[in-house]
C-alpha cells in the first residue's frame, strides 16, 4: 500500500487521519460482526462520509445454472435507490464493471461522460454531479478467482491524489474478498453439517430411535413391529414380561405411535398405591368424599382424557377396585368418590405386569373378567438376556448418560464391554443401567477395564439358603451392594423352611436368604403360599 499522506490539504482535511480512523471503524466492524452483509454496507457508509468516495456498491456474481450466461448484480450499496440497486446487473464483459469481472484488472476512468464504455446503467448521468465525475472499479477476489466488484464515484477535482483513493479501496477489496471466503466456507460447513445431520436421522429414523429405545436385536424388534401394527387401533395393550425391561418405555411408544400422541399420556404404578386411595387416585374425588378432601380433584382416568393412561403393575391392583376398571373400560364412565354422577372419558388403557395373570385369575387373585378385557393385544417384551446383542449399545447410553448428570468422564474398554455382554442379567435394563450410575460415581479411573468391572459386578446367587453377605458385592470399601436374583431363585420348600425357622417372621426370612421382604414376598405368592 502507498504510504498515506500526513498533511491536511488546502481544505484543510487530514486525510491520513480519515483514513486511519476508516480502517479503525472497518476493523471494529469484523470484531463486531462476521456477517459480510452488515460489515459490508457500513464499509460503503464509511467510504462515503470520511473519504468523499459516493455511490459505492458491490457487485456480486450470481448464481449461474450450466449453459446460461454469467451475470452480477449489486448486492450492498450506499447513496443508491433501491431502483438504482435493482437495475444494476451486469453481464460478464459489459460495461466497466463487466469488463472488471472478466479480466480481474482494476479499472479508473477519469471522466464517465468521456468513456463509451461507462454505460450509466445502476445511477442516470442526471443524477451526477454537474463537475468531471471519476469512477474507480476494483475486484473482489475469492480463492484466486473474481466474485465482484467495489466501485464507486468520487469528483476528479479534489485535493486529494487518485493513487491515495485507489490505496484505500484496495485494502477494503481485499478485506470484503475475506469476508465473503469467510461466508463460504461458514455455508459450505453449515451444508455439511445439515447433510452429515440429515444422514443421521436417517439412519436413526428407526422405530426404537424414535421412541427411544436402544437396539437392533430381533427381538426388540419384533416386540417393536407388534406395538406398531396395533398403535393406531383402541385396542387395550397389555405388556408382558420381567422386571426391568423397560414396560413403561414401550407403554410411552404405544402412545407416541397412536393419533393420541398429542394428548396427555399418565403413568401410573398401582404397586406404589396404598390400598386405601386406589379409588381416589384412578377416579378423583368431590370435595367433602372424605376427611381433608376440602377441595374436589380429577383422578387420573379423567386426567387421561383423549391421551393414554399407562397402568403398571397392574397384577397388584386390589380386587375391589378390578371391578370398578372394569366397567370404566367397558363402558368408557367413571363416577368419583362422594358423587352419583358419571362422567365421560375417552382414554386408551396400556397396561403392564411381570405377574402370569392366567395364574393370578386361576388363584382368585384376578378378576377373570377383567383379564379378558386386558388380554386383547398382549405383547411380551424380551428380556435382556434375549438380546445380548444390545447390551454394549444400553451400556454406552447409561455410559453417556451418566456422565452428564454427575459430570464425570468415564469411558469402558472394550473387554469392559465384553464382560457386560457375557453377563446373563437377570435384573434386565435396569439391573445394567444401575450398575453402570454406580460404575460412573465409583470408578477409580477415567477408563474402566474388565479387571476394574468385576468389583461393581452382581455376585453370583446360590439357590440355597444364605447369609446375606453371600446374596451381596462389596464396592469401594464398605459398602455392600446387593446382587440380583432371579424370580425362581428359591424353591417353595426353601421359602417355607425359612419361614418355619423364624417362626413365620417374613422379615428375617427374607434376610437369611438374601432377599428383600419385597422380593421374598413376591416369591411367596409366585409359589402359592399367599
């Protein structure tokens, strides 16, 4: 760049200064700003105010298709109307600014009214100064090639050299070359980016990704395709299976996959619900239907309405209130507690167990009945010793999940995954999903090998009668964790023996074998001695 002048000219104007505090504001401009656009116009502002140099505009190659004609139009302007701005489009060789954008040679005529070439298209010479008007073309150039245009006017009778002028714009060509590389690589990567994300939800628009579920196994799979070919229907759903399979997950995708998936979706686990407020939970309550019912409340049948209710656990609801399901699924009314009046409800019923219900109906503990209406589109869903082959899949989802929660960073080697793999889980998802939190919290190291996985691991369960530590593993020191056991883990003779040695004491029964009184209660109806 030729070095500025330092002195103020006949009119008295420091144009160093102005230049200096030009390039100062452009400057300002790129910090606030990478939008080229914005930075860009303020360029053709400044041009203006500070340096005398009107009607700046940049004009910019348009997009061409295969076989047309190469054409460019400006894109920012200052001192322009916006009809001045629309008829300013060149093709590739006309005019000044064509010809520009052909060869990438800067272009000064001295006089517009003297050049043939100067076509008066963007601004009519009548709307020029009457004095010798000059105009300095400069290209903008992208990766070596010409992508437009800086021009602008200035009066050829100025105390100021043309050369200092020309300087100036150069520098200010180059800088909006940057800019506008700048934007194209941004849109190049955003396009990429937009591909690469358009690829993977693709690739992720499977059934079990959007209802998020994890795995490719068949059996997940299968379990998946029934729920869709009947996720549209009314039809009540009944989910079969184990504990921890992930009941509710697939009640949530019954739901997503219907019409209803805009409507509310209740959950509820009638094993968490005393006896007692059964009716008032699922039907609501008017106020005054009992003591501190002060106001009245909509159960969450009515709370469903239009949506789905999810029932889990539903082998746990007490038989006095089987019947009043019953006839709400049969007829689609309720009545809440302390009211005569039925209300309407328009609800689908999703309901789930880990219990053999024909069994349940067989001891008089189910409502056969009730079990009909349940049992119209049952699906069992796998366990996960069923599909081995989406364990490494489960385990990186707890694995990222729980790292973000606690904000720590542990990673499984691959024989760590191998071993989660050959594990036979008998407390399913859950059961891995619990061990990999406390893998996370406990962990010594950021990587966690096979070796360091065996002390989080369940020990194994002997079917004889234990002392609890024998049912339990050790981790970090002290603290026990207590292994799952499968639901055949005991024989009825077993259970009863136990508790014939605490003199029917369920509590220490369950202790001396290892068991939660849940669990040891659970196994006490599972053998019919309930």
């Amino acid at each position: 760049m030729k070095p500025l002048r330092s002195d103020p000219d006949a009119s008295g104007t420091d144009w160093h200064a102005q230049e200096l505090l030009l390039m100062r504001e452009v400057m300002k401009l790129v910090g606030r700003s990478l939008a080229p656009a914005f930075v860009l116009r303020e360029m053709l502002h400044l041009m203006s105010e500070l340096l005398g140099l009107n009607r700046g505009r940049m004009v910019l190659a348009n997009d061409a298709k295969p076989g047309t004609e190469r054409t460019a139009s400006v894109c920012h302007a200052y001192g322009l109307t916006a009809e001045e701005v629309h008829r300013g489009v060149f093709r590739w060789g006309e005019g000044i600014t064509g010809r520009v954008l052909a060869t990438g040679l800067p272009a000064i005529v001295q006089d517009v009214d003297a050049e043939p070439l100067f076509l008066f298209r963007t601004v009519p010479r009548e709307r020029l100064p009457p004095q010798t008007v000059a105009f300095i073309a400069l290209p903008i150039e992208v990766n070596g090639a010409t992508v437009g245009v800086l021009g602008c006017h200035r009066i050829r009778s100025r105390q100021r050299h043309l050369n200092d002028d020309i300087s100036v714009l150069r520098s200010l060509a180059t800088l909006a070359g940057r800019l506008l590389q700048l934007e194209q690589l941004v849109a190049e990567q955003t396009r990429q980016l937009v591909a690469r994300n358009a690829a993977l939800a693709r690739a992720l628009d499977t059934a079990s990704a959007r209802y998020g579920l994890i795995g490719r196994s068949p059996a997940l799979l299968q379990a998946l395709g029934e729920l869709e070919r009947v996720s549209q229907s009314q039809a009540t759903v009944l989910l079969l299976g184990e504990s921890g399979t992930g009941k509710e997950l697939f009640g949530r995708a019954v739901h997503l996959a219907s019409g209803r998936h805009d409507q509310p979706f209740i959950k509820v686990n009638c094993s968490a619900i005393p006896e007692t407020l059964f009716e008032s939970e699922l039907f609501g309550y008017e106020k005054g239907a009992f003591t501190g019912a002060s106001t009245a409340r909509a159960g969450w049948f009515e709370q469903a309405d239009k949506g789905t209710i999810f029932l889990d656990e539903i082998g746990e609801l007490p038989l006095a209130m089987q019947s009043k399901l019953l006839r709400t699924l049969q007829e689609g009314t309720l009545v809440r507690l302390g009211s005569t009046r039925e209300l309407k409800v328009n609800v689908r019923l999703v309901a789930a167990t880990n219990r053999d219900l024909a069994q349940e109906v067989q001891a008089g503990r189910f409502r056969q009945d009730l079990y009909y209406r349940l049992n119209v589109i049952p699906i069992r869903l796998p366990s996960l010793r069923e599909r081995g082959e989406d364990v490494r899949a489960l385990a990186l989802h707890f694995v990222n999940r729980a790292n973000q929660t606690h904000q720590r960073n542990v990673n499984l080697a691959p024989d760590a995954l191998a071993r989660l793999e050959a594990h036979d889980w008998p407390g399913n998802i859950r059961e891995l999903g619990n061990l990999i939190e406390r893998l996370v919290l406990l962990a010594d190291h950021t990587l966690v090998t096979a070796t360091a996985l065996e002390r989080f691991m369940p020990a194994l369960v002997s079917t004889a009668p234990t002392e609890l530590a024998a049912s339990a593993v050790q981790v970090g020191g002290d603290a026990l964790v207590r292994g799952y056991q499968s639901a055949q883990s005991h024989s009825a003779q077993a259970l009863q023996d136990a508790l014939a040695q605490h003199q029917g004491n369920q509590s220490r029964a369950a202790q001396s074998l290892g068991l939660t009184l849940r669990q040891f209660a659970y196994r006490l109806r599972k053998a019919g001695l309930r």
